[in-house]
C-alpha cells in the first residue's frame, strides 16, 4: 500500500470516528434535553396537582358552601332575599317583630306558654307578625341544628303560612325541643319525623325533597346574616317599629308548669295591651286589662 492510500485511510477512520462522536454527542444532548423537559413537565404536574389540593381544600363546604349556592326564596316571603317573614291579616294596620332561634330554650319556653297568644293577637287582627329567624346558638353551642331547622321552615312556608305556624310551634313544642346542647335538629330525620306532627306537612314529597336536599339552605344563610338586626342580638325579642318592648319576667318562685303558663301568658298580654291597648271584645268593646 502506498504511503497515499495509507494516509487516506487515516484520513477516512478520523472523519468517521469524527462523525460518531458528533452522533453521540446529539444523542447525549437531545437525551438531556429530555429529561429535562420531562423533569419540567412533572414539577408542573406536581405543583398543578398542589396549586388544585389548596384550590380544592381552601373551596368552602357545607352551610359556608351554602353562601354560593342559588338562592331559592320559599314563597310568601318578602324583600330582596326573601327574608320577610310577615304573617297576619291584611286589615292589621300594625305589625309585631318577633326574633327567635329554634335552638333556642328561653324561645321554646314562650312558645309553649305565650305561644297561643301570640297568634290570637294576630288572629284577632290586632297586629301581622314579621319573624327574623336567628341561628346564633349553633355558633355558641356548636353544630347546625338552627340552621338546617331554619331550612325547613323554608320549606314549610313555601307549602303556606300556616304550615309555617304550625310546624314552628310543633318545633318548639315540649314533646319535641331538645335541650340546647342537644343538636337534634341538625338531624333532617329528626325535623322530618316533628313535620309529621302538622297535617299539611305529612306526607307532603315536595316539601320533604326540600328538606333533603338543602334547597332553602342559601335562604337560610340570608336570614342568618340578619343577626343584631336592630340592635337584637338575644332571643326571644319583640319590637314594635323601632321600639324593643319589654316582656315582665315570670316570678322566680315555686309553681306548676299550669301556673307558670298562665303568669307567662298573663305577662304576655298585659306587654301588648300597653303597647297596642286592650283588646276589644265582639262589638266593639274594649276587655279590661288582664292584670287588673
């Protein structure tokens, strides 16, 4: 072979080893450029799924949830949100405001004494009532029983008014109110079995759908966010106006629970004979007042 051919043969091995090197060097380079690319791709899948984990665990749940949800207002209720709750007949020129919470005890208390009443009154016509339906006790003694009671009652006064009363009243009931640290009602089972108590809400699939699925929850939270309205911010409280009445205590004294609803009653009444005046009697006449 000549000294030619034999530096030419060099030459070739030199440009292909040449080559190969540059062949790896791609290879080695797109490789790295993978895994780099793959290293990105899975920091962003992973700080995705985080950023969606805070997303997911910051998202509000339950009554909080409950703000967001569509607001459903249960018919025959007034203003914006439908937090007018005003009951009575349409003749009555005044209106009686009545603040309560189901949780409640000192509310169940008048309820199941003065409760009567109270709706005399507004069946006699001597004044509507506008009930604000508080839920502060769920705050105080922890749970919802307020709240998800107050739904039902949305959806018992989408059925009527009277279903409304009713259902309250059997709510408050001595056979059905459970103590205040007892969350019962947060139960629907608990406030579907009381509804079974009022004749229009028995049996009534519209009106049990409604408590199952939360569908005045939003209404709920509405009249919730009326704490301290007009400066109440304990139950039970009544106002004429702007004016806070005052009930006369019960006497801390022994007595039967018939005694203690006829002075609770008597207190009652004699309140709104002197805001309103005494009551008149068929024909026109005014009865004497109750505690005289």
């Amino acid at each position: 072979m000549s000294d030619r051919n034999s530096q030419a043969g060099k030459q070739a091995a030199r440009e292909r080893i040449r080559a190969e090197r540059e062949r790896q060097k791609k290879k080695e380079k797109a490789r790295r450029q993978l895994i780099v690319a793959g290293t990105v791709v899975g920091v962003l899948v992973v700080a995705g799924g985080i950023a969606f984990g805070i997303m997911k665990a910051n998202e509000p749940t339950g009554w909080e949830a409950a703000k967001e949800a569509d607001l459903v207002k249960p018919a025959n209720t007034g203003g914006k949100n439908g937090t007018e709750i005003v009951i009575g007949k349409p003749a009555a020129k005044e209106t009686l405001e009545v603040f309560e919470d189901v949780r409640c005890p000192a509310c169940a208390s008048f309820e199941q004494s003065a409760g009567p009443a109270l709706l005399k009154g507004m069946e006699d016509g001597r004044y509507k009532i506008r009930f604000t339906m508080y839920t502060f006790i769920d705050g105080g003694q922890g749970g919802e029983g307020s709240k998800n009671a107050l739904s039902a009652l949305g959806a018992a006064l989408n059925v009527s008014p009277e279903a409304f009363l009713k259902y309250k009243t059997a709510l408050y009931s001595e056979k059905n109110h459970p103590e205040e640290a007892d969350d019962a009602y947060a139960k629907d089972a608990k406030l579907l079995a009381v509804a079974d108590q009022v004749p229009e809400l028995k049996g009534n699939e519209k009106f049990r759908t409604a408590v199952k699925n939360g569908t005045y929850d939003r209404w709920t939270m509405e009249m919730t966010a009326l704490f301290g309205r007009k400066g109440v911010t304990g139950t039970p409280a009544f106002l004429h106006g702007d004016k806070k009445l005052k009930l006369p205590p019960v006497p801390q004294q022994q007595m039967t629970k018939q005694q203690y609803y006829e002075l609770a009653t008597a207190n009652f009444n004699k309140m709104i004979d002197d805001e309103f005046g005494p009551a008149k009697k068929e024909g026109g006449e005014q009865k004497k007042d109750a505690a005289q």
